[in-house]
C-alpha cells in the first residue's frame, strides 16, 4: 500500500483539523465523564444484580465490551483482509 504525497502538508480546512480545538474537545469530554461519574453518588438506582452495586459498573462494562470488541475485530480482519488489488480487473 503506497501513499503519494505531492506538495507540502495543506493548511487545516475545518474546525477539527485545529490542535487546540481538538485537546478543547477532550478536556469538556473528560470533564463530562467525570461528571457523570460523581453525579452517580447522588442518584438513587433501583438495581436488579447484585453486581450493579459495584461504582461504575456501567462505565466499566462498557468500556470491556468495547475493548472485548477491539480484541475480535483484529482477529476478524486477520480472516478477512484481502490484497489491496483485490477488485481490480485484469
């Protein structure tokens, strides 16, 4: 897989293309996860398992699906992957 690169780097054209926006973005990001973390202590949860009285437990078991997900995806594509000409007509 080859990449051209022709000419020097362009000038950033949207407003995610700026470094300071997107370290601004995930300091309001961080800070709304650590929101949603402390405002936890103060909701009253009707819970069903006896593992949902563990703090965080749904932050905690989304980010191990996620990351269970991330592990079978690289897997997957190790099974799936094909040459980059694979479509190409002779």
């Amino acid at each position: 897989m080859s990449h051209d690169h022709h000419g020097p780097p362009k000038e950033p054209i949207g407003w995610m293309d700026k470094p300071e926006v997107v370290k601004r973005f995930f300091q309001v990001f961080y800070v709304l996860c650590a929101l949603t973390i402390v405002g936890e202590l103060f909701v009253d949860r009707e819970l069903h398992h006896p593992w949902e009285w563990v703090f965080s437990f749904y932050g905690l078991w989304g980010f191990a699906s996620f990351w269970f997900l991330v592990l079978v995806a690289k897997q997957m594509r190790k099974l799936l992957i094909r040459a980059e000409d694979y479509y190409d007509v002779d």
